[in-house]
C-alpha cells in the first residue's frame, strides 16, 4: 500500500515515515499544502495522511481540490483543533476521518487499515492465479496451498500484477505503485524484483510473468 503523508513539522513527518515503512506502507511525504495537493493529484496513493495547518495551502483546500480531480482514496486529517464544526466542516469537503494531535501511532495505524478496508471500490480479498493466491489484508501468498516468503517491495509488485491480470503494467506504473519517490527508474531494480519473484513462483520458463519488450510485464490468467 502507498500512502502520501503531507506535514509540514519535520519531526513529526520523520516519525511518522519511519514508523509506516516499518509497517510494510510505501511512502512519500510533502511538506506544504502546495507541493501535497500536487502530488495527491498526479500520483496514484492508496491513502492520503494530511496536517491540517500547512504552509501554502491548508488541509481542507488540499482535500477538495484532490476531490474535485476525481481521486477517491482515503484521506485522514492530523489537526491540533478539536472543535466539533471544525471536523464537520473538514467532513463536508471530502475527509474520511480526522485525528486530534497528539495521537498515539497505534491508534493512526488501526485508523489506517479500517480506511483501507473500506473501499471506494470493492475488492476481492482474495485474489487467485492459476496455482497462486494472494490475500491482500493478511498479506499471505501460498501456491499450491503452501505459503511463500516474500520481501515487503515483492509482495507490492506481485499484487500490482495480479491486479491488472492479462493487462501489460508498464515500468512506470511499477515505479509509481510499488517504490517511492526516490526510487531511480534506470536502475535494474524492478527486473531484480521480477526475477526473485519468478524463482520464488517456479515460473522457469516466464509463463506466468511476461516480459514484453518496450512495455512492460504482464500476468497471464487463462480466464
């Protein structure tokens, strides 16, 4: 999962990064209204963390305008306000929830995954391959029924792929969806992933994972 975190207090940004990639979430911060509503709209997040009182543009202007470009992921605000009308009127411009600092990391993380599991679109939980299967909320991965170990990035990519089943994923798409914003789109990263995938899934003969020249990789599923 990838989420967007917009804060402007570098302390709490840094934590907070930390301690959500230590959970597994891929993550891209922003530190001003601006920049944040910018990257909200050209980016595809799974969930969007926003401070409230930030440089530029506040938390209620950023939310509408990801509204008004049509995104639909989760948006949870971070604000030091507690006032009833101020989260009413954070609610009516397109939040999903609203959290008062300071707040424990346990509670943002449980608030995280009940949005998650909250769908604007629903999804299957359980996402099956040919021999593969995939649950994407315990994030468990068997084949043949047996579990398989795999990394954090792994896991991402693989879902991103079973996802978009008979559909060509292009590197970029890759890059958007499974690595940050750092991530160097000419390194042979992405094709390292692809192959410890291959091994781990028996896909010797590249079967399952298709290269396609000048595009990208595919998942095949005979429907």
């Amino acid at each position: 999962m990838k989420i967007l975190l917009i804060e402007d207090n570098s302390s709490i940004r840094n934590i907070l990064r930390m301690s959500l990639e230590a959970e597994g979430f891929i993550v891209d911060v922003s530190e001003d209204g601006e920049d944040g509503s910018f990257m909200a709209r050209t980016n595809q997040y799974d969930m969007i963390i926003l401070d409230n009182m930030l440089p530029k543009k506040r938390g209620k202007e950023v939310c509408k305008e990801i509204r008004e470009a049509g995104k639909e992921m989760p948006v949870l605000i971070l604000s030091a306000k507690s006032e009833v009308l101020e989260k009413v009127d954070l609610l009516n411009n397109g939040v999903d929830d609203y959290m008062t600092k300071p707040f424990s990391f346990e509670e943002l993380l449980a608030r995280i995954r009940s949005l998650i599991r909250r769908p604007h679109k629903l999804e299957t939980e359980i996402i099956t391959i040919e021999n593969v299967a995939m649950n994407t909320n315990s994030g468990k991965v068997t084949k043949n029924n047996k579990e398989l170990y795999l990394t954090r990035k792994e896991f991402s990519l693989l879902e991103l792929l079973m996802k978009n089943r008979n559909q060509v994923v292009s590197r970029g798409n890759i890059l958007e969806h499974v690595w940050n914003m750092d991530g160097d789109p000419f390194s042979n990263t992405i094709e390292a992933h692809i192959l410890n995938l291959r091994k781990k899934l028996g896909d010797r003969h590249k079967r399952l994972i298709e290269n396609v020249p000048g595009r990208g990789y595919r998942m095949n599923a005979r429907i």
